[in-house]
C-alpha cells in the first residue's frame, strides 16, 4: 500500500483516508487510539472491552467467583454483603 498523508488543520483536526477507514473498519463516531512508540505514532481502532476484560486487568487472574449475569443483581449482592452486620 502506497504511504497516504493527512493534512493537520489549524484547530488540530485530520481526515482519515478513504482506503484506511475501510481498512480499520471506522466511520462516523468511530474512536481512534493513538499510540507513540519512540519516533513513530501507531493509530488504531479503538478497543471494545468485555467485563470480563476490566476485571482481569484491575484484578488480575484472581479466580472469579460466579459472576452474576445481570449487573442490577451484581450490585445488589455487593451492597448486600458490603453492609452485612454480623
């Protein structure tokens, strides 16, 4: 693929090329990663997270428990077992 080039605007805005908006997949409302890796800045897509994923990074590979399949219901369990008097 031939190298493609955005201008910057005065406001600090580009446009993404054509060609790679269908590569990444991106369109309107589509966020985009910016990455900078000594001299170069890596752009990707950004990433979608499952709970699953947010748990195992703020936690760790700590083994789950059930996880509750509603999180009305997760909350709940917290709260109750936060606030337990015992």
């Amino acid at each position: 693929m031939p190298i493609v080039q955005s201008k910057v605007t005065a406001q600090g805005q580009i446009s993404v090329p054509a060609e790679i908006r269908k590569k990444l997949g991106v369109g309107p409302g589509s966020v985009l990663e910016w990455d900078q890796q000594g001299d170069q800045v890596i752009v990707r897509r950004a990433g979608q997270f499952t709970s699953t994923d947010i748990h195992d990074a703020l936690f760790g590979d700590a083994e789950r428990k059930s996880a509750p399949t509603d999180a009305k219901d997760g909350i709940r369990k917290y709260i109750r077992k936060r606030h337990a008097r015992g």
